[in-house]
C-alpha cells in the first residue's frame, strides 16, 4: 500500500520527469514481482501468472531498454495509427499509473485467496466420451477455417479478420460459428472432465497445435496464452512441475517465433540488427503505450461508459441491437463503448474501419476515472477470480469455465478487465443443450440379475 500512496503522491505532484514516473512503475512492479515468485506452489497461483504478463507488458520494455541504450522513453512513443506522439506528462503519469496499479494488486492480495483448491473431482468419463466426439466432428472443419483465415491474412492483412468485411461475411462452410463455439467446448468438456495424465497429454498437445495453427495468423497471444494455462492446469491438477532447464530450449523457441510473427505483421520491415531490440521494448509495451494515449487524449474523446463493465453488460448491447454490431464498423463504432472502440474510432476513424485498433489495457481501464476508481475495481476483481477459482474445485460448470476465465486473466494487462460474457454464455448454452441430448438419448434398458433359489 505504501508504493500505492506514493505513486498516487508523483501522480498529483506539480512536475514529475519520466524518468523519476519510469523508477518507480519498475521499482513497484519488480516488488510485486519478488513477493509473487516467493509464494510457495506460484505455479498454482492464477496472480503469479498475472504478474509475470503484466511486468512483462508494462515494466521489462522499459527496464529492457534502459540498460541497453539508456533511458531516453524513445522506445515506447512510436508512431501508431492512433498517436503520433505522446506528450510528456502523458508518458510519466502513464508510468505512474502501471506501477500504481500493481501494487494495489498485491496490497489487497493478502487478503483474498489466490491459488485454487488442490482437489480434483473424480473423473468424469460420459462427460470425457462426449468431449471426444465434439473434438472428432469439429477439428477437420476447424483446422479448414483456420487454413482460410490464414489464407486471407496473406492477401489482406492482419487487420482484415477485425472488419465487418470479414466478420459479416460467411465462411465456405456453413454454420462456422457454431463448429468453433463446438470445437472450444469440446476442449472446457475434456479439461472439466479431469481424464487421466496420460489422455490429458494427447489433447493437450491438440490444443496446443491448434493454437500454433490459429496464432500463424498474427495473433501471437493465440499461442502463448495456451501454453501458460496448460502448465497452470497441469500443475494443480496433476502435479507436474516446471523445470527451468528444460524449458529453455522451448522458451527460445516460442521468442524465435514471436520474433518472426513480428516481421512477418511489418511486411519485413523489422529486419535488422535492432530486430531483438525492437521486439523487446515497443512491441513488449505496447499496453504502456496504449495507457498513456488514453491518458493523453482522455478530455478529447466522448465517453458514455464505464469501461470495465463493457465486456459484461455487452450482451444488453447485443440482444438491443443484435446484427449492427458486426467487427468494427460504423455502427459498431456507435453501439459498442468499450474502450478499444471508444478510443481507437475517435482517434483515427479510417484507421479503425480498416480493422486496426488502439487495443485495450488493464491500467487503463482500472484508472478511468482516477485513483478512485482503482480502489473499487481491484478489491471486485480479486474477490470475483478467488470466489470463481475455489468454485472449480468442487462444482463441474465452474471447472467447465475455468480456463476461459484464467487465459482471459493472463491476457487482461493487454486487454480488458473483467472477461466478455457473450461468448461465455453461448458456450454455456451450447453446452445445456449437448446435456439435454444426452438425457434424451434412449438407454438400454438394465435388467436385474435372476437370483437361482437353491
């Protein structure tokens, strides 16, 4: 809490530099980052996960950068399609922000519990043979749309898959939606349905597979979310344990490929000897960057949400306005007041109907309205994640859910806070279908066994 006052203290002070704001967002974050390494079974621990990815989002580009060409902020205000440039108070109260926010994080942690209950329901195997079957008749379909999408990448862009262009149009393949909605369920059914270590392997490597197939697109969070998760889930439920040694060879691997999808998404243009560089402090900050354009252009834009419950309350939006609200078009623009779209079509509107956008952030969104506003939605997030956590260890539907909710959390320092229910709620449906099929299923019927009286 003393870091949080602190950082509340430069926030509101008369002048403050950037590089007294930068110390002290990665002084903050280097403290959280200590105690969340130091808690015993961290593997385990959802908020272990979220603190590495937030250093790693906001803090390790700045950190990364200074001590290789000195601090000078040079490598966070790049051009993007939405800012130029970023004034610099903008970037100093930006810094201040991030590290504010993580440590309130870790203030009110202690008082929530962070790592789920080490209990594993028996498994479930009308549960796993179900799963089974929803995999089998919706990954040849799957892996076909992802060859399509990939196809399209390479001819229109990475930003084209976010436009109503492509998000309006149907796929060769009728009832896509609802294959991928299948194919998704069919990864929760298997998880929840807790199989045995060996079965567990096999769909994990699947998952993982698709997930490298999905994230060739330019989508490197497609790829690395998964990955984290499957060592989380693999660590509480079957006791595996990461070795650093080992991991190495992997690690590198994965940076090989994140590099690669960045030269790739530049046309090439990263190439070169500051190609390492590049990657590890603009690209790695972008949800800096992000956080200081909202704060720099936040009095200039209409805003009419809250931000953080947009993703929430977006299903009202949808059964309101239903089909207008198609990737980022000009209604969408209107109808949606979340932040990425608030922002990036008040910002550069041409931009965002090409299908580029500003991206949300975690900071941000906690900071919407000030210091104030962090002090409410913290304690809410922390409480929900612990109640929802300790649920999956005796309730089947909360195991269900548990990874949407987990891989939304260790992608929210980039993106929003709390996850989107709309998806949540169609998989959900989905699924109480795939449950009423099954019970209306004729049965065999079970005849007693004759008893020969002797």
């Amino acid at each position: 809490m003393l870091c949080f006052t602190v950082g509340v203290a430069l926030y509101y002070s008369p002048t403050i530099s950037i590089g007294v704001a930068a110390f002290y967002s990665c002084f903050s974050a280097i403290i959280c980052l200590i105690a969340a390494v130091s808690v015993s079974n961290k593997e385990q621990s959802w908020l272990f996960w979220f603190t590495v990815i937030y250093f790693l989002f906001y803090q390790f580009g700045t950190i990364f950068g200074t001590f290789l060409s000195g601090f000078d902020a040079s490598f966070i205000d790049h051009p993007t399609n939405f800012s130029n440039s970023i004034s610099n108070d903008a970037l100093a109260h930006s810094y201040i922000v991030s590290g504010a926010c993580i440590s309130l994080i870790w203030s009110f942690a202690g008082y929530f519990p962070v790592t789920p209950p080490n209990k594993r329901l028996p498994f479930n195997k009308p549960m796993y043979q179900v799963g089974i079957i929803l995999l089998a008749l919706s990954t040849p379909f799957m892996l076909y749309g992802l060859a399509e999408q990939f196809n399209l990448v390479r001819q229109q862009g990475y930003a084209f898959l976010y436009t109503s262009g492509f998000q309006g149009k149907s796929s060769s393949i009728p009832g896509m939606s609802v294959i991928n909605n299948a194919n998704t369920l069919a990864f929760l059914v298997i998880f929840a349905s807790q199989p045995s270590i060996k079965r567990f392997r096999y769909i994990a490597a699947l998952f993982i597979l698709i997930s490298l197939i999905d994230a060739l697109k330019g989508a490197r969070s497609a790829l690395i979310i998964p990955i984290i998760f499957l060592v989380w889930h693999a660590s509480i439920y079957y006791n595996l344990r990461v070795r650093l040694g080992r991991s190495i060879p992997y690690i590198i691997t994965v940076l090989i490929i994140l590099i690669y999808w960045q030269v790739a998404r530049n046309g090439g243009a990263a190439i070169g000897a500051n190609l390492l560089e590049r990657f590890l402090t603009s690209d790695i900050s972008k949800a800096q960057h992000t956080l200081a354009v909202v704060i720099d252009n936040y009095d200039y834009i209409h805003v009419s949400s809250i931000f953080a419950f947009e993703p929430v309350t977006f299903p009202v939006h949808f059964l309101q306005h239903g089909s207008a609200i198609i990737g980022q078009s000009e209604t969408t623009a209107l109808l949606r007041h979340d932040l990425n779209h608030t922002f990036s079509s008040q910002l550069n509107y041409g931009a965002y109907i090409g299908g580029a956008g500003l991206g949300s952030a975690f900071a941000a969104e906690s900071f919407q309205f000030g210091f104030a506003t962090m002090l409410l939605f913290i304690p809410i997030w922390l409480t929900l994640n612990s109640y929802l956590f300790r649920m999956a260890g005796s309730h089947r539907l909360a195991l269900l859910m548990q990874p949407i909710l987990f891989m939304h959390i260790i992608s929210s320092p980039r993106g929003t806070i709390f996850p989107a229910t709309w998806p949540i709620l169609k998989l959900l449906i989905m699924y109480m279908a795939v449950i009423v099929v099954i019970k209306l299923l004729p049965r065999k019927p079970i005849h007693p066994r004759r008893v020969e009286i002797i």
